[in-house]
C-alpha cells in the first residue's frame, strides 16, 4: 500500500463519549461526505455531476469505509480504537440491502471516529484519515 499514517498519540477527549455512536456516526457521515465532495469537486471541476456523485457515492458507502478501517486499524492510536470498536458495536438500526450487518458496524465505527476527530477539534488527524481514505478509493484502480 502507498503512504501509512502517521504515528498519533493524543487522546479524545472522553467528553465524547457524551454523545451516542450512532450519534457520532450521524456527524461524522456528514463530515466525510462534504470533505470527499468538496475534494471531488475541486480535483475534477469540469465533470459531470453524475459521475461526480457516483464516484462520491463509491467512496462514502458502507462497504468502503469498512475497507478503510480495516486497511488503518493497526495504524489507529489507542482512544481512536476504542471509539471505534465503542460505537461499532451500539445498537441501532439494522444494515441496508446493498451491505452486510458487520460492515455496516465497521462503518457506524469510521464515522464515529470522524465526528470524535471533529468535535475533538483533531483537524489535522482528521484530514489525514480522511485523505487516506480518499486516495486508497484510487489506489484500487
């Protein structure tokens, strides 16, 4: 694989767990969404929406962001393991038809610790993973 992430150990603040996974998982959904959209657009301004929203729809999917996680979990510090394993394993509404029930659980995870990285104010941690995310989608090309 190309580029690993770098070594991070800061701790989230436990003033997260506040909030509920599933919660979390709400935020963070909508801050990797943005992020990939915002960067799709950027990269690629003269492209069809449709393919655009394609391409963004491949990335922020259950069955990708489990792919992520499991790609970076080795690479996660302690508190950033924790709320991901924390939130993979709340209860809440069961997986869609295009997703198995544990990849949708990994990925109720990565979004929670987007939001936690967010709300933590950890910008920089949180575009690494992001951008990780975002060229491992190219990689598999």
């Amino acid at each position: 694989m190309g580029k690993n992430l770098k070594e991070f150990k800061d701790k989230i603040s436990h003033d997260i767990y506040k909030y509920g996974g599933i919660q979390l998982a709400f935020v963070g959904d909508a801050v990797f969404d943005l992020y990939i959209r915002t960067r799709l657009l950027k990269e690629n301004p003269d492209m069809n929406i449709d393919k655009l929203h394609r391409i963004k729809s491949s990335i922020v999917s259950a069955n990708f962001q489990s792919k992520v996680i499991f790609v970076i979990k080795e690479e996660l510090s302690e508190s950033e393991v924790d709320i991901f394993k924390w939130a993979r394993n709340m209860n809440g509404k069961s997986a869609p038809k295009s997703t198995s029930a544990s990849k949708y659980r990994n990925a109720t995870g990565f979004e929670a610790l987007i939001a936690a990285l967010f709300l933590d104010d950890k910008k920089d941690r949180l575009v690494e993973i992001m951008s990780f995310a975002y060229e491992l989608r190219f990689e598999d090309k």
